[in-house]
C-alpha cells in the first residue's frame, strides 16, 4: 500500500490471523517493529488491551472528533467500551449507548456512559447524535444507527459484520443531511498511542478484564466467551 494505509493491503495479514497461524503457542517470534515495551508499572495481564484499544484508536481517527459532541454507540461489548471511553476522554458532550443485554448496562454507565437503553427509542433524541457508532456487526442496529445521526453528523462502521450481509438506508437522508458514512478496519499506527493511553489510566484496565482462566481450563474460557457472560476473557499460563 504506498499510501502507507498497510492495513488496506489487498494482501492483509496478521499473527494469528488468516494465514499467519501460531499466536496461541508459549512463544511466538515476531518482528522487532511490531513489539512494543509494557511501562514496569503495568501490570502483564493488562497488555492484552492495547492490540483492541489501538483498533478504537484507529476508529475515532476516522472521525472528525470536536469538542462537545454527542455519541450514540451500538454495543457495550469490549469493544464498545473502549470507544466510549476515548470518546469521553475526547470531551464527548453526551454519551449515549445502546445495548440488548441489560447486565451490561451496570459497567457502561460506570466506565462512559451518561445513558443507556436496549433501544435508542428509550433514550428520546428526536435530532439524532452528532456521530453514531456500531460496535456490533449486527444489521438491524446498523440500519437503525444510520436513522439516528443528526444533520451533518457521522455513522462510523466500526463493528464487523459478514461479509455477505447488506443494510438498508436512506440515500435522501445522506444526501441531505450531509452525512459521512466511514468505515475502520483494524489498526494503522495506532498501537503506540493505545499503549499510551493504557499507560495514562484513560482506560479502566481491571473492569474490562472480567474473565481470567488458567491454561487448562481454555475450554471453560471458550465457553465464557460464547456466552457473552463477560467482556475480555484471558487465558493465562
């Protein structure tokens, strides 16, 4: 990519992901550019945040963050989450989520969240959000987002949604309203200032690592994860 935008390479790869198998091994070898040294403060267990935080990063570079703006994001999963959190860190005005599963509305309005609903019907914002984002993947929250955003507001597609699935929308609305609709795939030098974030306390490390399991019981940690019952779930050796 000689734009340097490498994770648009038509030929993408990741450690661990696609092709590149071995993550889950006891070492992997990787290339001195790619690692990146954990502050001595910091505790190990917290440095499995940096690699999702620096895909939030990468986000909300997306967008043309002002000051005072109001948020409506999909999802108070992991990833959810971390962008709520930059985005109050950012000087998010209103931060708004909406979330199906109620047990998770405890920890998003302690981490970010002025207000949270399992529907955005709930949260009455007849003029929409300045930037809605869907950290879902999932269509009927992405149609539904779209309809919120407020004139000449952003619909930031952050969520990962199949890559056969297609949305509906309305082509008036965004010509008239002069709405940006963005997408963010993965990371784009943005894990040096995720880390630094980490570092910088503007994420709350200990609350997003509900789940930790030893080696042996990875079973248990798939089946924790498959249940939605947590947020990041580690397995440790």
């Amino acid at each position: 990519m000689s734009a340097g935008r490498f994770n648009l390479c038509e030929n993408w790869n990741a450690i661990g992901v696609g092709s590149a198998n071995g993550a889950s091994a006891e070492f992997v070898a990787v290339p001195a550019a790619n690692s990146f040294r954990l502050p001595a403060d910091m505790p190990r267990h917290w440095g499995a945040l940096v690699e999702p935080l620096s895909c939030a990063v990468h986000g909300l570079d997306q967008v043309d963050l002002k000051v005072a703006d109001n948020y409506l994001i999909y999802g108070a999963g992991t990833m959810g989450l971390l962008l709520a959190q930059l985005a109050k860190d950012s000087g998010a005005s209103q931060l708004d989520m909406v979330e199906r599963n109620p047990k998770r509305h405890a920890l998003a309005k302690k981490l970010a969240a002025d207000r949270i609903a399992v529907s955005a019907d709930e949260l009455d914002r007849p003029q929409g959000w300045d930037v809605v984002i869907d950290a879902t993947g999932v269509v009927p929250a992405i149609e539904d987002g779209l309809k919120r955003v407020a004139r000449g507001g952003t619909f930031l597609m952050f969520g990962v949604a199949s890559a056969d699935a297609t949305a509906t929308f309305s082509p008036f609305k965004v010509y008239n309203d002069e709405i940006k609709i963005i997408g963010s795939m993965a990371v784009l030098h943005s894990f040096e200032r995720a880390l630094t974030l980490l570092a910088k306390g503007v994420i709350d490390s200990e609350a997003m690592i509900t789940n930790r399991f030893k080696l042996d019981e990875y079973s248990s940690a798939i089946d924790t994860f498959l249940a939605g019952t947590g947020l990041k779930v580690q397995v440790a050796p």
